[in-house]
C-alpha cells in the first residue's frame, strides 16, 4: 500500500512541475540570452575584424517642416533604419524555447557612426537610453533612428513663386573601410513600399536605399526623392556619402492671393482712375495724388517678398512683375502730371488749342458761342444812352446828377460785362482743352490696361511651363 501510495505522490509531483514550467514566463530565455550574448561582448570593437561590415540603411520617413527662404535652410523629420550582421549575437533558437529575437537598448551594442553633415542642426528624437534595437538569433541588428535635420538648402529663386528646389541631406559615413551599394532613383515620393536596390560594390561599405515614404508640407509638395552615392579619397582612405535629394515644388495660391490679385487690382484701378475722362472736370491733381497712393501700396508688397527672399544678387519672378506694375503706374503717374502742366500752362495764357492739335486728334474746329451777340448788344445799348444823354442834357439842365450817376452805373457794367467776357473765355479755353486731353486719356487708359494685362499673363505663364531637370549639383 505505500509503494502505491508515494508512486502517486511522485506522480503528482512531477505533473504540478511540468504544469508549473509550461506557464514559466518568456522573459526568462530573453534573460538568458541577452547573458549569455554580452557577457564577453564590447560595444566599442567592429563585428569583424577581417573584413568590411554590410550596412542596409532604408530612410524609412521624410517630411518637411520647413524651409526658410531668407535663411537657407530646411527642416526635416527623417527616419533611417539600419541593418548589419553581427556574429558575436547569434544563438540557436532551440536552447531558448524557440525565441529568435530580442529588442535591446542601443547602448549596449556596436552602431555605425554616420551623421548628416550638411546639417546646420541636428536633433536625436530619442535618447540612446530610449532608442532600442532588434537583434536577431542569425546575427541581424536592426536599429531605427529618427531625428529632426535643419540642413542647408541652395535655392534657385528666379521662378519664385512657381519654383522648384531640390534640398538634400548628406549622410556621411566616417568608416573608412565600406562597401557602397546604390539604389535606383526613387520615382514616386508618397510610395511605402520596401523594394530592394541593384548592388554596385565600388567601396567597402554596403548601403542599400529602398523606397519609402515622404511628405511635403502646407507650402511645399514633395514630388520626387532622388539618391546619389559619392565615394571620395581623404588621407590615403575612402570616404563615402550618399545624397537624398529631396524635390520640392511650391504650392502658389497663397502668393498668387494675397500679392499677385491686389497688386494687379490696385495698378487696374489706379490706371483707371489716372487716365478716367469722367473726371477732367475737377482738378487733375486728384489724380496724381491717386497714382502716388497706389505706388506706396505696390512699394510695400514689394516689400513683403524681398524680406521672404534670401539676400542674393537675383531678382524673383514675382519681383520682377512688382517692378514692371510698379514702373507702369510711376510713368502714368507722370504722364499725369505732365498733362495737369501743360493745361494749366494753355488755360494761364489764354491760348485755345491750335488747328494742328485739333487735326492730329481728328477733332473739329470748335466755335465761340456768345461771344459776338453780347458784344453787340452792349453797343447798341451804349448807342441809344449816348442819344439819351444829348436830350437830357439840353432839356432838363437839372438832372446833371442822374446824368452822373448813369455813367457810374455804365461803367460799372461795362466793368462786369469784360469780367464775365474773360470768364466765359477761360471757361470756354478750360472745356476745349479738356475735350483734347480726354482723347489722350482714353488713348493712355488702353495702351497702359493692356500692358497691365499683358506683364499678368507674361508673369502666370511661368506656371504652365515644363518643370525643369532635377539639378544633380546641388553645393
């Protein structure tokens, strides 16, 4: 009875132990085997040391921040995932229940130097405490690293604001024993797929580039992503860099709203105003003084797009066609005021518009209207007061005051009628030269609307013309 008896207890025993072992948590062989890899392992020495280390680098994530203009540079967020093969972190899997991964911190294994140099700043968005990688039991390190990249952007601002630039980003690698691979040219700039590259072995370091993901922001749309590998000799050793280019085209509306359609709506009108024959009547000073308001509005959205742009010695497209406006508006403004001299000048000295003038504007001889009946009205007025005045005086002796006082009363009349003759005169001289000038002004109103019209369309046509070629020398 008790040999049954403890063989059941054994055999209880045993199943509680396997029971107990079947539900012993994963992380035990993961302790283990990050044990059993670092115990001996320095983070400080090559994978190798007879031969070159096999670097697969995929930038994973692209997205443009930013890109200030007037400083030249351009921000970025990017993503680059790098892979090598480690033989002191290998294990089989079957001494560990079948675990072939692990995920580490990245301190505590050996990471490729490289570095974006032409980074003006350049920002690791997690710590090497925080950023972790991923080791596998055939020796694979897998390790993604994102960072915020301010780097230098050479822009190419004739076109500006239908410009395209190209920003790239250097990675640079300060091994001097690699193996480069080089990838095609990524074609489309919003793809995620994970196509391997066509190895071309003229180094020794191996870098291999798959298509991946990018963005654009608000301003900027990303349309094309390029690489370029470069491998240049440096104190008896091979350097490598591989180049992101990075193909921007600019999103126009805002500049096309808020500077393009007001300065075109403001030279408009202004020119209208200018050169409007409705208001020859009132002063043509009014009109000067609205050229001279609308070259200060235009002077100062000039001024919006030079503090956009870098100080260089080129002009923009948008700074060109500001000018051209601006230039157009200075000389009606002139025009204008030539005009305003030039009939103060006529109407001052009395002189009507000459046969020529009249001629050269297919105007017709205009005729004094007035003038002659008033004339001889007062004559035959002054004739029978002369008549009145023989009588008067041989027959009423005693009115030699009314006598008097009449002839103040005609001279004071006489007086009138030459001041409301020079008055009609210079009115009548004021409305001829107005009726000439209204022929220029309707002239000039035409000619300077279709300049307008044409330095607009001459300006939007930069939007339908062709992109030009990817620039491949970017520094």
């Amino acid at each position: 009875m008790k040999p049954r008896l403890l063989l059941r207890l054994i055999t209880v025993i045993s199943a509680l132990h396997t029971l107990v072992a079947g539900f012993e948590p994963r992380y035990n062989e993961t302790s283990l085997i990050l044990r059993d890899l670092f115990a001996n392992y320095d983070a400080r020495v090559l994978p190798f040391s007879n031969g070159p280390v096999v670097i697969n680098m995929t930038v994973v994530l692209g997205i443009l921040i930013e890109l200030r203009e007037n400083e030249q540079l351009a921000a970025f967020v990017i993503s680059h995932t790098q892979r090598w093969y480690d033989k002191r972190l290998t294990w089989n899997p079957s001494f560990y229940r079948g675990q072939n991964q692990v995920i580490v911190p990245q301190s505590l294994v050996w990471l490729p130097k490289m570095f974006v140099y032409n980074s003006l700043e350049t920002k690791e968005m997690l710590t090497s405490n925080r950023a972790d990688v991923r080791v596998y039991s055939d020796g694979l390190v897998k390790a993604n690293l994102p960072q915020h990249v301010s780097c230098i952007c050479r822009l190419s601002i004739e076109n500006f604001p239908f410009d395209v630039q190209a920003s790239s980003s250097f990675i640079f690698s300060s091994f001097a024993f690699i193996i480069l691979r080089r990838c095609p040219r990524i074609s489309s700039a919003h793809s995620a797929r994970n196509d391997g590259g066509v190895e071309s072995a003229t180094g020794r370091f191996i870098l291999c580039v798959h298509k991946t993901y990018f963005a654009g922001n608000a301003e900027w749309l990303l349309f094309n992503v390029t690489v370029r590998q470069m491998e240049f000799r440096e104190e008896d050793e091979y350097r490598i860099e591989v180049h992101y280019i990075f193909h921007m085209q600019r999103r126009p509306v805002y500049y096309l709203t808020v500077i393009v359609a007001p300065t075109f709506l403001i030279s408009a009108l202004s020119i209208l105003g200018i050169f409007s024959p409705a208001s020859n009547d009132g002063p043509r000073s009014e009109k000067v003084s609205l050229g001279l308001g609308s070259l200060l509005a235009m002077t100062v959205l000039l001024g919006i797009v030079a503090g956009a742009m870098p100080k260089s010695n080129v002009i923009p497209l948008l700074g060109y066609y500001i000018l051209i406006v601006i230039c157009l508006c200075a000389v009606a403004v002139a025009i204008s005021m030539a005009f305003l001299a030039i009939t103060r000048e006529y109407i001052t000295r009395g002189q009507p518009p000459s046969r020529s003038t009249l001629s050269f504007l297919w105007m017709k001889r205009m005729e004094k209207k007035g003038g002659r009946l008033v004339r001889v009205a007062y004559s035959r007025c002054n004739n029978n007061v002369a008549e009145v005045q023989e009588k008067i005086k041989f027959k009423v002796p005693e009115l030699g005051a009314i006598h008097t006082l009449l002839e103040e009363i005609l001279e004071t009349q006489r007086a009138f009628r030459l001041k409301e003759e020079a008055r009609m005169k210079h009115r009548e001289i004021e409305e001829q030269w107005a009726t000439v000038f209204a022929r220029f002004d309707y002239f000039f109103l035409f000619l300077f609307e279709a300049f307008n019209l044409a330095a607009l369309g001459i300006f939007l046509r930069a939007a339908w013309e062709p992109m030009p070629e990817l620039r491949e020398q970017l520094l």
